[in-house]
C-alpha cells in the first residue's frame, strides 16, 4: 500500500490557516489531517465543520478529519457538507452509548460517501476493532494519549500495528494504518516496517525549517 504523510493542522497558525493549508500541498503533503476537538471527549476545543469548509477551498487534498468528540453521530452530516474526504470516530467515544453505536456511524459515514475510520486510543487494545473490519477504510492508532501536540510517541504502539496489520491480512481486504502523535523523521522508520502506511504528524512538519524533505522523509523516502 502506498505510503502517505498527513500533517496535522493542530500544530498551524490557526490565524492563518488558508495559507498554512496551501504551504502543505505546496511542501508534497499527501492528506490534510484535522483534529476536531469537543472539550469533552478531549480537553481542549479547536474547530469544526466550519473551518473544514473553509480548508476546503484552499486545497484540492483529500481532507482527514479526526474526531475526538463526544457523540460523533451528530457531525457526520455537517463534516460530509464541508467536504471531508475521510471521517474518523473515537472506539471510546462510540461503544459507552450503546452496542450498535458504531456500526450505525460507520455505516452513516459510508452512506454520505466519505470513508469511515475507527481510532483507538493508547489505553485501549487493538483487537476491539477485529469485529468492525470488514465496514473499515482505515484505522488509525494513537500513539500519544489525544488532546496535545508535540507529546512523545508510545513505543507500545509499534507492537499493536503490526497486531493489527496481521488481522487485516486475514481479511483480505485493503485497510490503511494510520498512526499519530509523536512521529519524528527518526521514528517513523520503526513505525513504517511494523505495518503502518499513513503518518500523521504535526510538531515534525510544522518545525521543520525544509517542509518538503522532512514530507518525503515522513513517507519512507531515503533522502
Ligand atoms: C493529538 C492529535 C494529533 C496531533 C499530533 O491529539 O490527534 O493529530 O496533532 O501532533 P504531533 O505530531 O505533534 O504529536
Ligand atoms: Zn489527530
């Protein structure tokens, strides 16, 4: 599967965000990552669809929205409509509201024609996505506890994708291995060979001083 680099606008000028977004195509992002934030299910609140739509007009790039919200259900609609590419909900915001939460918003997802994505935190083990696979574009692992930017990558988590890429194998279907949080150019080399082919990564790109060697480092290229 194809590697790709999603930067995570957590880490921008959120008061210059248009620009921020095109700098990152500009610089060979492969997807624009956006950590939704509710004040509830994380401490922190960032943005929602609103801002989405407004990234929207100032990049063709395929729009990753992470939510770490509360009740996802009710945002699908407004994410679909400011054009998000890809939607994905928190396993621990899901299955405390009841069992057939999470299939009802994977299939919610899939039906305004966006690709669905089920993430796990730190905390919680990777089998619990195994009964959901067969609905699944991709999931994405934690690799710091969600809320922060800039926080140190949990080695653990190198154990759960290659986990995770085994059980994906036995489906025989394509699901990407999105990982985020504490990626660096150093790091990421371990987190590639275990299994993972989308790399979210905020502090790393946005502190870089050359943004478009550290993108294609991010992806696995030798440069
Ligand atoms: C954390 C967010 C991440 C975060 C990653 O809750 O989901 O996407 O922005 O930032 P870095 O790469 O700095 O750890
Ligand atoms: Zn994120």
């Amino acid at each position: 599967m194809r590697n790709m680099v999603a930067p995570s606008i957590l880490s921008a000028d959120f008061s210059r965000m248009g620009e921020e977004v095109e700098m990152l195509e500009y610089c060979g992002a492969d997807l624009i990552h956006c950590d939704v934030m509710d004040g509830s299910f994380v401490n922190p609140i960032t943005f929602g669809s609103q801002m989405v739509k407004e990234i929207r007009k100032r990049t063709k790039l395929p729009l990753d929205v992470h939510l770490m919200i509360e009740h996802p259900q009710t945002q699908i609609e407004n994410f679909a409509r400011a054009g998000a590419n890809t939607v994905t909900v928190h396993y621990e915001a899901c299955y405390r509201i009841r069992k057939q939460y999470i299939k009802d918003t994977l299939y919610m997802i899939r039906a305004k024609g966006m690709r669905c994505g089920l993430v796990v935190n730190p905390s919680t083990p990777v089998e619990v996505v195994k009964p959901y696979l067969p609905l699944l574009d991709q999931v994405l692992l934690m690799s710091v506890v969600p809320g922060y930017g800039g926080k140190l990558f949990i080695p653990e988590t190198l154990d759960k994708i290659r986990r995770l890429r085994s059980y994906i194998l036995e489906t025989g279907k394509e699901i990407d291995i999105e990982v985020d949080g504490g990626i660096t150019e150093s790091n990421v080399h371990s987190v590639l060979e275990a299994g993972a082919n989308i790399i979210v990564a905020g502090s790393t790109v946005f502190n870089s001083p050359d943004k478009v060697v550290t993108i294609k480092r991010l992806r696995g290229e030798n440069i």
